[in-house]
C-alpha cells in the first residue's frame, strides 16, 4: 500500500500547473463575487477586482463564494472529537493499511514512508493502546477535529460553480474528501470547455451531475461511519463478527479498496 500525503499531492499538482504556466498566487482571496449575462466579477481581499468568464470555487468548507451564494450547506456535525497523529512505530505493518475495531471507536493506522505511520481515531488516546508489539516513536504531529456531513444546496448557480469542500464534506472515513473534489474539478473543466464553446446548459450540467454523485458518496461514507461508532449489542456483534467475517470474502475486499479509491462509480461528464 502507498499513501501519498496531503501536501504531496499539493505539491505535485502546484508542478503540474507550472509546467503549464500557471503560478498559483497565495495570500490573496476572494471577499464578494457577483455575476451578470455575460462574466463573473470577484472583489478580492487586496482591494482589487477579478473578472472572467466563468468561475470554480474550491475555497474550502467555509467558502466565502457558496456564501456569497447565499446557498445553504444542510447536515450535521457530530460532537465527539477526533484525533489524528503522525507518529513513528515500531512493529506496525510498514505496507499495509491496518484497523481495529474497538467498542469505543475504531483505530485506523495507514503508513506513510520513513516509518511514520498516521493514527486516526475517535475513541481513547492511542499511544496508551497501541496492539501488542507496537512501540511509539517520535511524534511529528498531531490535530483533532469535528466531522461534518453537509452537501450544498445547489453547485453551479448560473456562471458559477462550487466544488471540493466548498460543496460537500463528510467524514474522512474512506480517504475520499480530496479526491472527490479532483473528480469535481475534471467534469468541471469538460464542462466548462463546452460552456465556453457555446453550449450554455454546461454549467448546469455540472452541478446536477456532481451533486448526484457527490451527495451518494456522502450518504455511503455518512452510514459506513456510523455503522463504526454506534454502541449496543447489535453494533458490537456487527463489529466483533459480521465485519471480520465479510472482510475475509474477496469480493468485500475488492469492494472496499474500490471505494477508497474512488473507482465505485463511473466519473459522468454528461
Ligand atoms: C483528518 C482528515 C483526513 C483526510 N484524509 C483524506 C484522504 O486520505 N484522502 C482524501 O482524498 N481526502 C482526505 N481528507 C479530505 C481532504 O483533506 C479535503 O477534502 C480537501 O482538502 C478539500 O480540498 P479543497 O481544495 O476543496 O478545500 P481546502 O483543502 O479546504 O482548500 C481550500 C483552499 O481555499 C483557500 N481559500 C479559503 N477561502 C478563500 C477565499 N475566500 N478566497 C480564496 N481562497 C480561499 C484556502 O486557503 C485553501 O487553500 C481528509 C480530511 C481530514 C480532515
């Protein structure tokens, strides 16, 4: 198993661009966008004014363009805190992603190189359970979070469209949030290319097609999640027997390893 980081992916799509002769600009935002029939105008938070045809908003889950908007982000936020580590281990699988379904919440273990491994749980502090075999490191990092379920109320509102975070969030059980949002931005830019070769319904097209796909990935990690962190005779058994045995039948596995990698449903451009 290789797990490529965040920032590394960042970086590598910062270089793509480059090698295309886009320089991405930093410390510069978007305060206010309007549009009319013919371009979208952004105010920019150093004062100056953008304009251009169409606009993609990626700024995240508190977009400042959804509210601009003024759409609604509906769902909800469970209350209990989640953890994260980046830590070195020694005696965790250096390959394999790895998951222990303990009653309190689940603890997920993922390598990344140079034997750090990433923890990610809601349950108790992880360093003091580790699995039998296990010892902790250095610890490079650590955050905690709240996790959310929300899908914006529209995603194209005539010359612009929102994506990534800025359109749909949910928990980051099954790896998906970051790449769901390249998978908004490649329709994004089939469709957009044909919005500006003058097919005007290509916008929409964009943001029916993606709230679609985008709101059934939400809803299927919204419950596999919550299948996680219920409590009761019913979830434990679920947890203790029913997971363990299904994971031990191939074509569970296959289809596991499908959705973590985004490959459970066909990528609609039209
Ligand atoms: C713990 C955790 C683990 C995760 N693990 C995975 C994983 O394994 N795989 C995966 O695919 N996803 C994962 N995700 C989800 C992933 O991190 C997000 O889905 C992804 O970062 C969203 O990208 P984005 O560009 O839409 O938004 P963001 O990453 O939030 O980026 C938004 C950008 O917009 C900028 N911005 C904000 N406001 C403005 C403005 N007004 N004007 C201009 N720019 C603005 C911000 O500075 C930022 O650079 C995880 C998330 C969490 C919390």
């Amino acid at each position: 198993m290789t797990i490529l980081p965040q920032a590394r992916t960042e970086a590598l799509l910062t270089e793509a661009l480059a090698e295309r002769g886009v320089t991405v600009e930093r410390g510069v935002g978007v305060a206010d966008v309007d549009q009319d029939e013919t371009s979208v105008t952004a105010a920019l938070t150093d004062g100056s004014v953008a304009r251009a045809a169409i606009l993609f908003a990626a700024d995240g889950a508190h977009s400042t363009v959804r509210k601009a908007l003024d759409l609604d982000f509906p769902g909800d936020r469970w209350s209990e805190p989640w953890r994260l580590l980046d830590v070195e281990l020694d005696g965790a699988p250096p390959d394999e992603g790895w998951v222990d379904l303990r009653p309190d919440g689940p603890l997920l273990c993922l390598p990344f190189a140079g034997g750090v491994f990433r923890l990610i749980t809601f349950g108790a502090d992880p360093l003091a359970h580790l699995p039998d075999g296990w010892t902790a490191g250095k610890v490079h990092w650590t955050s905690e979070f709240r996790v959310s379920h929300r899908l914006a109320e529209r995603m194209a509102v005539g010359r612009v469209c929102l994506g990534g975070d800025a359109a749909h969030i949910h928990s980051p059980m099954g790896a998906r949030g970051m790449n769901l949002g390249v998978e908004d931005a490649f329709v994004f830019a089939a469709c957009a290319a044909d919005f500006l070769n003058g097919e005007t319904g290509r916008l929409a097209d964009y943001g029916r097609l993606r709230r679609e796909d985008d709101g059934a990935v939400v809803r299927r990690v919204k419950a596999a999640t919550d299948a996680l962190r219920r409590s009761g005779p019913l979830a434990d058994a679920v947890r203790g027997l029913l997971i363990p045995f299904a994971a031990r039948i191939p074509a569970v596995v296959d289809q596991i390893v499908r959705t973590g990698m985004g490959l459970d449903h066909p990528v609609r451009v039209r």
